[in-house]
C-alpha cells in the first residue's frame, strides 16, 4: 500500500486544544455528509478532490477508496498521514499549507480526529442519492406539534436544549402570511375579521382565500423571475430593449394556476417539442431566452455562441439541480464530480437554439435580426377574444335569421334591376354595422392591438458541439460532445436518436430515473426559505460540497417525496409548510437562544427581515391608496431620476416615465434594465438579474433610507395616504393618527408614538401655514391630482406625517 513517510510530531498544546476543543460534539456517532465532509471540502478539496488535472501529490481524499489506499487508516491516527500532517507544526509539511489561506480550527481537527478514530467511513454524498421517507420522530412536547413538519423541528430543538417560541399575536400573523403569499398587507378589515374569529380553522381559511387570490402569482413570480434571469434588456453592450414581457405573465398565470412544478419545467425548457404545443407553452420557451445577448457590430460569433452556451448551463443547473455545474467550464469540478466533458455535454442540449439572429453584423444601431418572435394576447386576453368573437357569431346568425324572417318571397322587377346595378358600382362604400355588432368588432380590433411580441424558441438541427479545453472558444481541439447529463448521475432516457430538450426536462422531473429527487429537494428548500428565513440547507444555490448540508435532511428528504408524489402541487406545499406550529411562531426571542442558534438553524423562532424591493414599493402604495393591482401587461415605467440613463448608447435612450396609472403598478412590472436598474429597486438590493439569484443579499445603507424618504413614488404615496387619512378617518387629530397606524402597521399606536406624531403635525402646520409655496411645491410631486377640498397646509403637514409612517422599520419589515 502506497503511503506517505510518517511525520510523528510532538505537539501537545495542539493535541491537547484537539482533545478539548468541542465538548458540545454529540456522543452519537459522527456523520460524513453533516460534520466531515465539509470540513474537507472546504480546505482539502481544491488540491485533493475531482479535478484531476490540478490534484496534488496524487492524493485524492472525496474518495474513499482513494484516500484509504493512500493517506487514512481508519481507526489509526499514527498510521493516517492525513491527520499527522494535519497536526504538524512544520510549516512545509503541516495541511493546508500556509499559502492556501486556509487553517483548520481546533474542533474541525477534533472531527476529523474523531471520525478516524470510529473508523474513517465515507457515506455517498446527500444531494444525490433517493430521497427516502422517515417517520416523523416521537417529541416530549406534543401539545405544541401541530404536524410532522413540527415534529421533525421540535426534535431537533429538544436535542440542543432550545425550546419554541410563544405563538405570534394574531395580528402579526396575518401581516406575515400576507406579506409572505402576496408581497401585500393585509386591509384593516382583513386583520379585525381574522382577529375576531376564534376557530380553529381560522388562519387555513386566510391561506385559502390569500392562495387563491391572483396577488400569489405576483409574490411567487418575483423569485421565479431572479431565478432564471428575467429582466426587459439584453444586458451586454448597448443593453437595448427586447420582447420578452409575455413570459413573466406566463409565470404569473403559472403560480395562479397551481400549473404542477413538473410541467412548468416542460414547459420553459421545451414547450415547442411538446405534442400539439399550445400558444402558452411558446410562450414558456421565451426561458430560453432570458440570457444576456450581444447586439454589437464586429462580434465574434464563435465566441459568444461559447459564452451563451456557458450561461445556459450555469443557469440551468442552478435552478433545477441546484448545482454550480458552471465551475466546470475550464476544468473539471473543484469540489464537485462534475467534469469538464459534463459541462459541454449538458450545454447541447441547447444546441438546437437558434442563436444566429441574435448576431447583428457592422451596425451600432439597434439589432436588425432578433431572435423568433411571436405576437400574443395573455391568457385573459385571448379568453376575452374567444367570448367576444363567440358573441359577434351568435349575434349575426340572430341577425341572419330575423333578415330571412322578414324577407319577402316576390321581388319586384324594379328591386332587381336596382340590386344588379349596385353590383356593378365601382363605388366602395363602407357597410355600416349595426350598434351591437360595431360594438363587438370595435372590441375584437382593441384586443388584437393588445397583442405583445415575445421571443420563443423554434427548434433547429443542432449544432456541433466540442468540449473547449480550458474554456477556450478559439480551441477546437476538444472532442465533440452530444448531449447528455453528469455521467454520475446516470444517463437521460432520449426520445429519439438525440436527447432533446424535452428529455432533460422529463429527466429534471422523473424521481424514479432521474434527478427529480434532488429537484425537489431544491425547490421545496427554497419554498421553505420563503416563509422560515433561512433553507433548511442554507445554501439555496449549491447543494455540491461547498454548500451546507441540511440541518433536518429528514424533513427534507420527506417534503421532497411528498412534493412529487402529490403531483408536485406548488400552493399544496406552500399550504403545508405555513400551517404549522413553527411558521406561527414570534420572531422575539432572547440573547441565550441568539447565542446558542445564531443563525435560527433549529427554528426556535421565526425569522425577521426587510421586505425585498418591489414589496417595500408595493407596501407603499397600498396603503396610500394609490396602489394599481392590474393584472400582466407590458413592464411599466415608474419615477426615475432625471439623466440615469445618460451613458446608455447605442442607440443613446431617454427614460420616459409612465403619465398615468401604469404608474402605480405592482413591482413585478417594473421595465428591468440590466446594466441600470431602477435606483429605488438598486437601493433595496434587487438584483441585475444578469445571473441566477437564489438568495438576494441585504444590506442596511442611508441610501435605502433616503430612498424612501425622497423618492418621487414614496413622496407621491405620502401625500395620497395624508389624502386618504383626512377623508376616511374621523375628524380628531388622535383618531387620524390611530386610522393611519390601522392602514399602515394593523395596530393602534402607543401612546409615546401618538404623543410623537402629534408633535410632528403641529410642527409642520406650523411651517407650512406660514409658507404656503412650500406646501405646494411639496404636494406638486406625482401625477395624482392634489385633494382640492382639502386646505393646502393642512394637506402638506399631514403629508410629512405620512412620511414619517411610511419610513418607518416596522413599514418595510416582515416580522
């Protein structure tokens, strides 16, 4: 057996800081996907796991056969050269070496020491092995588990002394589940009417109602959307606009519709290889589409068909398997089995892309080729279109009958010759249509107007494909590649004489065959990100060996199995995971239990955090009234600074602000703009959607605050909320104040607040009845016409009362 030179080193401040370092180790036995593995990936893996080609020392140890015929003896910490250059204080033999920038800590040591001494044992790796279903554990504190989703948490939290957290106030509640399945809050009559009943059954009813409600659609679509990229403009070079508007409706109408997971994948990646293709599953294609294109003249058409290639694996991946397949386009995997071949190998499957129209040749101007289009109406459109042209058909067959009815059967002579002579008039007169019918036509023609272009993809003969070493597109060398999944992960069961499209759908989805397991585990991980804070594995975009493994694997291997075995129903899921015990929980906790669970991996509590961008906008305008809940259309245009768009050429662009109430769309219309991104969604983190977002990143800035305390929409809502509190409410300065909590925040104000608020109004009566063209130049802002009953000072100072409202944590926080 081949073996490194043994290096005994006496250390025994080291040992003695590895013997004691982690007490809080569990006497059961370790486990390799929980508590090894990751410590191995993390510093030993780069050097000594799937890339063959930069492996050191031919030393590979993500393998067990492979590290145990070289550098483990299980059971033996002298014979294991792993661990004694692990404790070496040498500084040319001790791993990781300096120059790595990695250090293992004592506990990680204290592991790794641990597992070879109980014998070295390697499990197949989490992500990709079957989901298998486990009984849900038995629980000291039954009263509180509401479900097996309880179950599973509570024995966890038992395990680590924690216990859960009283239940939220019903107030609270509601706002959280309203927020979480609409990105809306609740009315103040939504909130008294849950709040007074008193039934068991009281918050599934208010899941119901929110599920069925075409707000869900909304919510969900705006994950959905930084998912897979959506956004208005091409994003490289020029970044023009293209037409891809209709798919974000077919998203929309996806969630609505309850659409199963598994045929929403069909749909997207191949809607136009399925049999009989309807106009939505097209539609759906346009996912196909969403990545960045070049329209510059003098491109290298080689190279950009390489780097789109590239995208769509990354992107694909990501999504469905939750795998960053995408560090395999140069080498083989750092910490993951997936090769180079692997990469190309899944990027032909979209060989059959027709990306040649996305090439525009000696011209600077906008594209002169685009890709294949269609002209569309949405859903409800085209259902409107069926309904109106049935209705023209039946009325002019009514029409018919009552002409045939009252014709007579003796023509006279004279009517003849005047029929004949009609026939032979050259004049062109237009028929005039009777009233009904005009109407009808008249009804027809807007509707077809309505129609919106949207890119789609149309299958063509497939290009060849090569692996290109080192990611070079200028390399031809590779060997030619046909589709086909990571070879670890099996084969995929093609259709026809090439694997489609269609094939690797079906194989995202088959959980008997394919990867549907591991699909399912990644998108039930991400529902559950949602509503609970953070992924039962926090890591939403890697469940390869860099990522966290799951602090409940089997909750999630069962929410996975039920996921695809109920007909991978999205709203079912969703309904399960927010009827529980845990998801009712309140977000206080205390300082003992954010020391023992900093990051709430045991669900002790619910999570507290900032609303994502278009949901701090839509809160907004919501409450001020303004708040427009149109359903699908073209990207709207809200306020946006006066020259942002300054350094846009190719063509060079003026930003033209909605005139009407367009403006006051919901935030998932807003025109997305790659290279620059609407400053208010900018400020709350929204991203540029140029790759897979699966977890937005949050960050606390006075920029985010100015925002919404300057920016024309927040000022505008301001002033149409100062509007609504002065019509609705009674007519008392307190009963104001308390009706502008109750529509904002569902409470009552305390009275430190009141007493706060109060002095606010006085004082900015004060200013503004002594300058009233301050008051008017402040409620100049926004397209809504100013309340003319209302007296302009007193409008003004009730306006910065809303201001103040509107600004404040508990606004723009989900609690």
């Amino acid at each position: 057996m081949k073996r490194y030179s043994h290096f005994i080193v006496s250390s025994l401040t080291l040992l003695a800081a590895v013997l004691v370092a982690s007490p809080a180790l569990a006497q059961k036995k370790l486990d390799y996907n929980r508590d090894v593995r990751p410590i191995l990936s993390e510093n030993c893996f780069f050097c000594h796991g799937p890339d063959g080609e930069h492996r050191q020392a031919d030393l590979r140890l993500d393998v067990e056969e492979a590290a145990k015929d070289y550098a483990i003896v299980p059971g033996d910490l002298d014979g294991s050269d792993v661990f004694q250059r692990i404790i070496s204080t040498d500084a040319d033999l001790q791993m990781p070496p300096h120059e790595s920038g990695k250090k293992l800590k004592p506990e990680e040591i204290a592991v790794l020491k641990r597992w070879i001494e109980e014998g070295a044992e390697y499990d197949p790796y989490w992500a990709y092995v079957k989901p298998e279903h486990h009984a849900a554990p038995q629980v000291d504190n039954q009263a509180w588990s509401q479900t097996d989703i309880d179950r599973f948490l509570l024995e966890k939290m038992e395990a680590a002394e924690l216990s859960p957290s009283p239940a939220a106030d019903k107030v609270t509640l509601i706002r959280r589940v309203t927020f979480d399945l609409t990105g809306l809050p609740p009315t103040p009559e939504e909130v008294a009417e849950f709040v007074a009943d008193d039934s068991p059954q009281a918050l599934e009813k208010v899941v119901d109602r929110l599920l069925a409600s075409k707000q869900f659609g909304e919510r969900m679509a705006i994950y959905w959307l930084d998912l897979v990229r959506y956004a208005d403009t091409v994003g490289y070079h020029g970044d023009q606009d293209h037409n891809i508007s209709p798919y974000r409706d077919y998203v929309l109408d996806a969630f609505n519709n309850n659409l199963p997971f598994d045929q929403f994948t069909r749909e997207q990646l191949a809607g136009d290889l399925l049999p009989d293709s309807t106009i939505d599953q097209k539609i759906a294609t346009g996912y196909n589409r969403l990545l960045q294109t070049t329209h510059e003249g003098g491109l290298q058409q080689k190279e950009y068909l390489a780097i789109y290639a590239a995208d769509r694996v990354r992107n694909v991946s990501l999504v469905w398997m939750g795998a960053t397949v995408g560090c395999a386009q140069c080498h083989d995997h750092k910490y993951d089995p997936y090769t180079i071949k692997d990469f190309y190998s899944l990027g032909a499957f979209f060989a059959d892309v027709d990306e040649a129209k996305h090439f525009t040749m000696g011209s600077n101007a906008l594209p002169t080729k685009r890709p294949p289009e269609i002209k569309v109406n949405t859903p409800r459109e085209r259902a409107e279109l069926a309904r109106l042209e049935a209705e023209l058909s039946q009325l002019r067959q009514q029409q018919e009958a009552e002409q045939q009815e009252s014709a007579t059967t003796e023509v006279s002579v004279e009517e003849t010759a005047a029929k004949d002579q009609a026939k032979k008039s050259k004049e062109k007169k237009q028929p005039q249509l009777p009233p009904a019918e005009k109407r009808l036509v008249d009804a027809i023609q807007q509707l077809n107007e309505a129609a919106r272009l949207t890119m789609v993809t149309q299958a063509i003969a497939p290009r060849e494909m090569r692996v290109l070493p080192r990611g070079n597109w200028l390399d031809d060398s590779g060997e030619i590649v046909t589709a086909a999944v990571p070879e670890f992960l099996g084969k995929v069961d093609a259709s026809g004489d090439r694997a489609t499209r269609l094939d690797l759908a079906n194989w995202f989805v088959d959980a008997e065959n394919g990867a549907g397991g591991l699909t399912a585990r990644v998108m039930v991980n991400r529902l559950w990100r949602l509503f609970y804070g953070v992924g039962l594995s926090k890591s939403l975009d890697d469940f390869g060996g860099q990522g966290e493994p799951p602090v409940h694997p089997e909750l999630l291997d069962n929410l996975a199995i039920d996921f695809y075995t109920h007909g991978w129903d999205i709203k079912r899921m969703v309904k399960q995971m927010v009827l529980t015990a845990a998801y009712q929980q309140s977000s206080q906790t205390t300082a003992e239990v954010r020391t023992a669970d900093p990051y709430n991996r045991y669900y002790s509590h619910q999570s507290r955090h900032r609303l994502p961008a278009e949901m701090v906008r839509d809160n907004a305008l919501a409450v001020s009234g303004l708040l427009n809940l149109e359903y699908g259309g073209p990207s709207v245009r809200p306020y946006q600074p006066e020259g942002y768009y300054r350094h846009l050429n190719f063509p060079q662009r003026k930003y033209h602000a909605d005139k009407n109430d367009q403006q006051w769309r919901r935030g998932v219309y807003v025109h997305w703009q790659r290279q620059f991104l609407h400053p208010m969604l900018k400020a709350f983190d929204a991203p540029s959607r140029e790759e897979c977002t699966a977890q937005r990143a949050q960050s606390n800035t006075p920029l985010a605050a100015l925002v919404l305390l300057n920016d024309p929409t927040f000022v505008e809502a301001a002033r149409a909320f100062a509007s609504r509190i002065l019509t609705e409410a009674p007519q008392t300065d307190t009963q104001r104040i308390t009706r502008a909590y109750q529509l904002a925040l569902s409470r009552d104000p305390e009275q430190h607040e009141l007493e706060i608020v109060t002095a606010v109004l006085d004082d900015n009566r004060d200013i503004y009845q002594a300058d009233t063209d301050a008051a008017a130049q402040l409620l100049h802002v926004g397209l809504k016409p100013i309340d003319k009953k209302v007296d302009v000072a007193e409008l003004a100072a009730w306006t910065q009362v809303a201001r103040v409202i509107l600004n404040l944590d508990e606004m723009i926080t989900r609690n």
